[in-house]
C-alpha cells in the first residue's frame, strides 16, 4: 500500500515538476529531487503531530468532509500545470473553492490562528489566496519548527531557506488534498491516520540518509537554534550540488 509520499509523486507529472524547475532554476531532474525530499519532511512533521489521540481526532476531522478537491485545478492553479494522467482518480469537482474549505476546515481543526498570518505574497507567482494557505499549513505542520524545517530543507537540497520555504508553501495543500482523499478511501479512522502516518515517517528514519537525517535534525532537536547538517552532507552531498 503505497504512502503519502509515493501519492503525491503520482499526480505530479513532467509539467508540474517543470513548472517547480522554472520556478527555482533548477533541471527538472532537481527538481524532482527537491520534491521528493520535501514530501518525507512534510509527512514526518505531521506524522508527530498525528501521534497523540488529539492530534490524530484535530486533523482527522478536518479532513474527514474534504476530500472532494478537484487535483487537476488544484496542480493547475499552484503549480502551473494540467494534472497528469493518474490524476483523475482524485478527481472530486470541488475545484480551488474546495481547496479554501479544506484549508479552513484544516486550520481550524488543527487550532486555527495562522491563516490571517499568512503570506499575501504567494511564492511563484501562485494565486495570493492558494500561497496563503500553503503558508498557513506549514504553520500549523512544524509550528515552531517551521524555521527549523526551512533552513534544514535549503541546507540538504542547497535551495536556501527562502526558497525551500516556498517550495513546501506549494506542495502543502497538494500533500492536504491528497491526505484528505486517502483518509476517505481507506476509511482510516483517527487512530489509522495516525498509524499510516506514523509508518511511513518511520520508513523513512529506517532508510536513513539525508531523508532520515532531516528528519531526525529538524523533528527530533529542541529549540529554535541553527540546524547543523554539516556531518550528514559531507557524507551524501546536497541533492543539488550539481545545480546549475
């Protein structure tokens, strides 16, 4: 049974993938690594939050009677491009307007607060209202770890922080949209959420590497501190080292 991770990868095909390379200045091949780097970091972050029966029942209800967003207009209005072929499955005709009631329904469940601190400026060019929910998500993903997040993803994918920031603003409501239609199809419960979660994060610790190592470094560490990954990427390298 494939993961969040490996769910959302499906749906993000050659134009979508571009449309992040443009957006960064990166190969497509980059920029395919950058996103798959992000995905795990996204889905561990909420996999913690998911870990305790509050946590698990705050966003199982948010997601619960909203997974009905289109993916098609979703990719389209982020990301600049059409949905791939497998994104039909996802397919829900609730378009951007049920995007904006996930993210309410989300960010009230998860405690609400971040979306009038959200971003009007949206990364990339994207529809100032789509940048702000994105923003408001991560808020309520890392919390005070968000800064954590940021400048560890820019170190192990050598995007820099803003950058990286951004990125995880424009893949986060795709990652909530597809969470949300997993949740109903599987019929998970609170508890389910939290283990599919939970596994997956787990995974990706197992396979360790950098994918593991920032999760370790961002998830794991107390404070608001500068996060070191310097012993991690003299041994693997950043994803982009070869960046153009």
């Amino acid at each position: 049974m494939s993961g969040v991770v490996d769910a959302v990868m499906a749906q993000l095909g050659d134009g979508e993938i571009g449309a992040v390379a443009q957006r960064f200045g990166l190969s497509q091949d980059q920029a395919q690594a950058a996103i798959a780097q992000t995905l795990p970091l996204m889905v561990g972050a909420m996999a913690k939050n998911a870990s305790t029966p509050d946590g698990a029942q705050a966003l199982h209800t948010a997601l619960g009677d909203h997974a009905g967003v289109d993916l098609g207009d979703l990719l389209g209005g982020l990301l600049g491009g059409g949905a791939p072929g497998g994104a039909g499955g996802f397919g829900g005709g609730g378009g951007l307007g049920g995007l904006g009631s996930l993210a309410e329904a989300v960010l009230g469940g998860l405690g609400g607060g971040a979306a009038a601190q959200a971003p009007a400026q949206a990364p990339g060019g994207m529809d100032a209202g789509l940048g702000g929910i994105g923003g408001a998500i991560l808020g309520h993903i890392f919390g005070n770890k968000q800064g954590q997040a940021e400048q560890g993803l820019g170190q192990t994918t050598g995007l820099g922080g803003v950058n990286a920031g951004q990125l995880m603003a424009m893949l986060a409501p795709i990652v909530m949209a597809v969470l949300a239609r997993m949740n109903q199809n599987r019929n998970l419960g609170p508890g389910g959420l939290s283990d599919m979660l939970g596994q997956e994060s787990q995974r990706t610790r197992e396979a360790g590497g950098i994918g593991g190592g920032l999760l370790g470094a961002v998830l794991d560490r107390d404070g608001d501190g500068d996060v070191d990954l310097s012993d991690l990427l003299s041994v693997g390298g950043g994803l982009l080292a070869g960046r153009r």
